[in-house]
C-alpha cells in the first residue's frame, strides 16, 4: 500500500489537530505526558478516519490495514495514558456524542454535511481541555476560552469552504 492510503487526504484536518492542541499545552503548560497525548491524539484522527472511510466503502477491505494498525496503536498508547492519569476516560464521554453523528452521516453516504462538519470542529477543539488536563499547570478557564476560540474559528472554516468550494452555486451560502 502505498502512502497514499496510509495518510489522509483531508489538509484542513491537520490544522484542526494542531492547532487545538497547541492551544491546550499553552494554557495547562507543557509536561511529558503530551508526549504520550500527542501520538494518541494523532492515532485516534487516523483511526477515525479509517473507521468511517470503512463504513462507507463499498470495497471495504482497502481500509482494513490502516484501521487496524492505527487503531491497534491507538488502544496501547491509550491504555498507557488512561493507565497514568485515569480521569482522561471523561474525555471519552465527551467524544462518544460525536463520534455517533460521525458514524450515522458516514452510514448516510452524507459526511460533508453541515452538521456533520461542525461536530468534527468541536470534536477538534476539544484538543484544548485535553491537552491542558495533562498539563504541568491546567489552567481550566484559559482552557475553555481557547476552546471556544477555536471552535469559532474552525466553525467560519466549514462555513467558508462550503460558500467557496463545496456549495458555490448556492446563494444561501453567500
């Protein structure tokens, strides 16, 4: 296989990983732990990526190899994490809500929508509070502004490449 089904094609995503995270190790300050939250941060993207590409396909097994690789190193690096700071499994009760509307618009065929869009940003930006829980100082009011930041920021992006790309034709974008 080559790099190309190993890596997603999707740019903004990188952004939406960064940049929450990022944000996250400002406000809590930086601490070895996010060398632990960073590589499962990234591995649950492209385990999530895979997963729903999966769910899609119509030739499914394609997707089968980076699903398991990364979802396999996902569960040790999770394991690890949750293992040293246990209250990281609230996080996954904030994900769940998402990753159900990713799953349902995935199965619809429909995963551009505009719903589906917007909850992949807040799934994003919850990179911050994440990011500062393991921090050597979390700093939680900080944290939700820069989260609120960053959700406002990335939700103008799924709006603007829908008016500019994606729904150019529509007036009720512009």
């Amino acid at each position: 296989m080559s790099v190309r089904g190993w890596i997603p094609p999707q740019h903004g995503a990188w952004a939406m990983l960064v940049v929450p995270f990022v944000l996250g190790v400002m406000a809590g300050g930086a601490a070895a732990l996010h060398l632990l939250l960073l590589p499962a941060w990234v591995l649950a993207y492209l385990a999530s990526y895979y997963f729903l590409q999966w769910l899609r396909a119509r030739r499914r097994q394609r997707f089968v190899r980076p699903l398991l690789v990364y979802g396999g190193l996902l569960a040790v690096v999770g394991a690890v994490l949750v293992l040293l700071q246990p209250e990281l499994l609230l996080f996954a009760v904030l994900y769940l809500p998402g990753v159900l509307v990713n799953v349902w618009y995935a199965r619809r065929h429909d995963d551009r929508s505009l719903v589906n869009g917007l909850v992949s940003v807040a799934q994003a930006s919850l990179g911050v509070p994440l990011a500062n829980a393991v921090g050597a100082h979390p700093d939680w009011p900080a944290a939700w502004r820069l989260f609120a930041l960053a959700l406002l920021y990335f939700a103008g992006t799924v709006f603007f490449v829908k008016t500019m790309i994606r729904e150019r034709e529509s007036t009720g974008y512009y």
